[in-house]
C-alpha cells in the first residue's frame, strides 16, 4: 500500500531540488563569469582602438578589425574558411568594395595670421577637420574670415575665395557658401548644450560635409575656446586665417567581421552581439569592440575548460554601425529567421564620476515610448514619437533588467533604463522583428568630442556590462521549460508593479486635469503589451505544452488586475 503522505512529502522534496538545482545552475553562471571576465581584455582593446579615427575602409578601422581577429585566434577561435566541421569557434572577415572612398586625417592646424600661437592642430583637437575635407595646398590656404550671424543671409554676400564662419552646422553652411558662393572653406561652431561647452571649452564634437571631389572643400569645426579667441579677434577688425589640412582619401574596401560559437544542439539558433567599431572616440565605441572581444574570449576559454556549453549559437559581429548589422539581417533570411535576440553594445565602459549619465538599458518599444512619465525618461538624445502599432511586447526587457540589476547590487553599479530611442545597431534587429535592446550610457559630456578619451573610461564599467551581458547570454542560450517559467513569473511580478505604478500616475495626471479616458488607455496598452510579452516565452521551449499553464495563470492575473485598477481610476 502506498503512504500518500510520504509520496506527497517526496514530491515535494523532488520539486525543491530541482529548484535549487536550476538556482545553483543560474548562480553558477553569475560566480564563474565575475571571476572570469576581468576586464583585461576589454580595457586593451579599448586602448589599441581609441587611438585611431575610424571611417569604414581606413587605416584604423582595418587594424581594429585585424587586432580583433587576432585575439580571437589567440582565444581558440579558426578562421571559417580553414576550420573543420568539428570546430565550433570560427570567424570570419568579410570584404566588400566601398561605394565611396573612405577618409582620414593626418594632421591639421588653423592660426590667426600674425598670432603665435595656433588657433587649433589636430594634435590637440583630433576632431577639428570635418570628415570628408580634403587637403589644402601644401603650403597652406591664407585668406579673410568673414563671420555671418545669419546663414540665410550668405547669397547677398561676396564670399568668393573668403572663409565662413558661423555658429551652426556645417550640413546647412557647407552649400550656401561653398558650392554657391565659392568660398575657400568653412568653419563651425555648434555644440549642444549637454556637452558643457562653457565648461569643455577645448571640446570639438566630430562634423562631415559631403565629399565633393569637383571642389574639394574642406571644413573645420571650433571648441568654445576657439570661437570665443575668433570672435574677439574679428570685433577688432579684418583677420586673415591660414589653414593647413592634409587628409587622405581613397579607395578601400569594406570588413566585416562575424564571430561564431556554434550551439552544441540548437546550432541555427542564435544570439548576435552587435559592436560597430567606426566612430573616433573611446567610449563610443571602442569600449564597445572591446567588451564584445573579451565576452568571446572568455565563453572560448570556459567552453575550452568543459564549463559551460551553449545549446544555442552565440554570434558577435564587429562592423559598420547599423549597416553591418542590417546587411546580415537582410541578406540571410533563413539565417535571419533564427536570430532570436539581437544587443548592441555601444558606450559600454563609462567612467560616470567623469562623463556623467549612467548606464542604460534602452528597452525595446514599449509603452513607456508613447507616455514618458514617472521614472521613465527619456535622455537628451530624444525619442520620436511611436504609437502603439510600433510596440514589440517581449519578454527581454524586463529578463535583461533583471540580470543587470543583479550585477549592479552585487558590484554597487546602478543600472537605469531609457524609453525606445533608435539610433545604434539594436534598429536593424528590431526592424527585422527580432528582439533588441541596446547597451550604453548617457549623458555623457564628452560624447562625439574629441575630450571622449582612454581616461574617460572604466575598467569596472567595462567588467560590469561584459559579465552581466554574458550571464544573460548563457542563461538565454541555454534556456528552457525551467528558464521560461521564472521569465513567466518575472514577467508577471514587472506586469503588475508596472500597472501600479501607472495608476497612481493616471491619478495624479486626472488630478491636474487630463481626461480619464486617457489613463485607461494607458493602463489598457500596459496590459497588453505584458499579455503578449507572456506568449513570447514560448520561443525558449521546444514543447510548448508544459509552460501553458503557467502563462494562461499570469495572464488572468494580469487582466484581473488592470481591471481593478481601471475601476480605481474611475473612482
């Protein structure tokens, strides 16, 4: 005769150690990567990258590309085109003809004629030559400035074989005085308010004119100091410029290149961490490139070890932002099919206490996109306006929120999170429907500018970001029944704390006079983003049977509470 007591007492027993199991699994994960990712790696790739300003096809972006690979072989890793069918750690560099030529500078200097000291060098203000301006004459270019406080107003001015100058963008100056007026070049002062300009008076954030080999024209952008010494300078009388620029343009090729760390029993599924590597500065984004080559190192050498084992392919792709990542989006669509989650790492290793901000989570599009309130803010970057047709409900938001809060408690780092923005390689994921989050800080002062140096950046940020990233690879990699019912329970638990949060802000805003009609469509777009939210961890099992149950029970839960909160605001 069976003792129902004990079979129940047993059950019970089975269930609590294979919750510990899973925990001791999941912690493992957390233990093991904090001890092994050291930022090392990241921090020296950061440092070999920020020296160089890279355009895609330069000398610097190609020797990223090339020091990237080869500490991936270093790491373990084969090149695709000599590995076996046994090797699950290959790589690849793609080539392809640029359509334009690429750019880079060499060296540059502006000084008021008659002063000895220099107005600007590249030496000092790696950013003060436009990307695409080409050379002067050897010797130089000598000619007046002329300071125009009103670009509308440059067609009824003799500019010919003159210098512009005017506090706007070179975008909007660029045709109004050089291909229609004929000056000799342009110079620019436009710096956003977040930068502290006042305060980073030596600041040059980065500018382009378009490449215009008939006229070759060149353009030079000034830091606050700079413009204040001109504009003093001019109030005085006529005041000649001479401008030495020498830059390169030519010819090259584009490269891609694509890591892979093939899945032991899901090989077509996949993960790809994005990290586009042109742009000039530190942070942006050379703590990017670097993160992502210690992340692959560091899975290589585990797997080496027999100390984790993905189920799922694990891809880190280093490139040309957003376009890079577009191109492998669109051009496999089977491929594309089975990218489940796409991430972007883009100024990933901030030094907060020096450039300000914090460290970000941007979600995908969610409510929160369309009614910024709370502690939902939007950073100074800016969102545009969505509406709800453009939501992506899915659980990856609040599952990354969740890992990267749990590293920030254990390191005290703060985590924050923005609304949608758009603007780095998570776009062309979620443009594809897969789902996207992006990595990154801000504000950040130094951002663009050619003050976004090694000095601005943190080897603990670096660690932080790299182990939270992969803690959540591998949990994601690796998940299943187990994995997808505590995403479920996750999901539930930010549901209604989110549906809460939204009630006491849709009092307040009746209170001030906002219609009511308003907040229940709020609390209405709330609920079913987290409904569909639930249906999408159905993507984690092979089977969807077991975990049904389980979201069919949140799901009632959910809609049970925004209808009493519904019933709370119309109270």
């Amino acid at each position: 005769m069976i003792n129902t007591k004990s079979l129940v007492t047993a059950l019970i027993c089975l269930v609590i150690n294979l919750l510990s199991a899973q925990e001791q699994k999941e912690n493992h994960y957390s233990d093991l990567i904090n001890e092994q990712f050291t930022g090392d790696l990241a921090y020296e790739t950061t440092a070999f990258v920020e020296q160089y300003w890279r355009v895609v096809g330069n000398t610097g972006f190609n020797k990223s590309i090339f020091f990237i690979a080869e500490h991936l072989e270093q790491a373990g890793f084969v090149l695709e085109e000599k590995a076996a069918s046994t090797n699950r750690l290959t790589y690849r560099i793609e080539k392809r003809p640029l359509d334009k030529p690429t750019w880079e500078i060499v060296d540059a200097s502006l000084n008021i004629e008659g002063d000895d000291k220099p107005l600007l060098t590249h030496a000092t203000n790696s950013n003060m030559v436009a990307l695409n301006s080409y050379s002067t004459p050897q010797v130089g270019t000598t000619a007046e400035v002329i300071y125009i406080k009103d670009v509308k107003k440059i067609k009824d001015l003799d500019v010919k074989g003159r210098i512009v100058f005017a506090e706007t963008s070179p975008y909007y100056l660029f045709n109004a005085a050089v291909v229609q007026g004929g000056a000799a070049g342009i110079l620019t002062y436009d710096m956003p308010s977040y930068l502290q300009p006042e305060k980073n008076t030596t600041s040059i954030q980065f500018r382009s004119i378009q490449l215009y080999p008939k006229l070759k024209p060149w353009a030079i952008a000034l830091s606050y100091e700079a413009k204040e010494r001109l504009k003093k300078r001019l109030e005085k009388g006529k005041v000649n410029l001479r401008v030495n620029i020498e830059t390169k343009i030519y010819e090259s090729e584009e490269l891609t290149l694509v890591a892979d760390i093939k899945g032991a029993t899901l090989p077509d599924e996949r993960l790809v961490f994005s990290a586009h590597v042109q742009e000039p500065g530190a942070n942006d984004n050379a703590t990017g490139v670097g993160v992502a080559l210690e992340m692959a190192a560091v899975t290589a050498k585990l797997m080496q070890e027999n100390k984790v084992n993905p189920k799922r392919t694990l891809t880190f792709l280093w490139g040309d932002e957003i376009v890079s990542t577009r191109r492998y989006v669109q051009e496999d669509k089977a491929r594309a099919k089975n990218i489940k989650w796409g991430i972007s790492l883009d100024m990933v290793g901030e030094n907060t206490a020096i450039t300000g901000g914090t460290f970000l989570i941007e979600k995908m599009p969610d409510p929160s996109a369309i009614w910024t309130r709370g502690n939902d803010k939007h950073t100074e970057w800016g969102g545009s306006k969505m509406s709800l047709s453009q939501m992506k409900p899915h659980y990856l938001n609040d599952f990354l929120i969740g890992e990267f809060k749990a590293q920030g408690k254990r390191t005290n780092w703060v985590v924050e999170t923005n609304p949608f923005e758009g603007g780095s390689d998570h776009v062309p994921f979620l443009r594809g429907d897969i789902p996207s989050v992006l990595f990154w800080h801000f504000t950040d002062q130094f951002y663009h500018t050619d003050n976004d140096r090694l000095d601005k950046v943190s080897k603990e940020t670096l660690k932080n970001v790299g182990t939270a990233a992969l803690v959540s690879a591998y949990k994601l990699l690796n998940a299943d029944e187990t994995t997808a019912k505590d995403i479920i329970n996750n999901i539930e638990t930010a549901a209604i704390s989110r549906l809460n949060e939204e009630l006491k802000q849709g009092k307040r805003a009746i209170q001030n006079g906002e219609k009511q009609a308003v907040q229940i469509e709020i609390i209405k777009a709330w609920e079913d983003w987290y409904l569909k939210a639930l249906e999408t961890t159905k993507d984690m099992v092979l089977d969807e049977v077991p975990i049904e149950d389980s979201i069919d029970k949140s799901k009632a839960f959910i809609k049970e509470t925004a209808r009493d909160i519904i019933v709370g605001l119309k109270e």
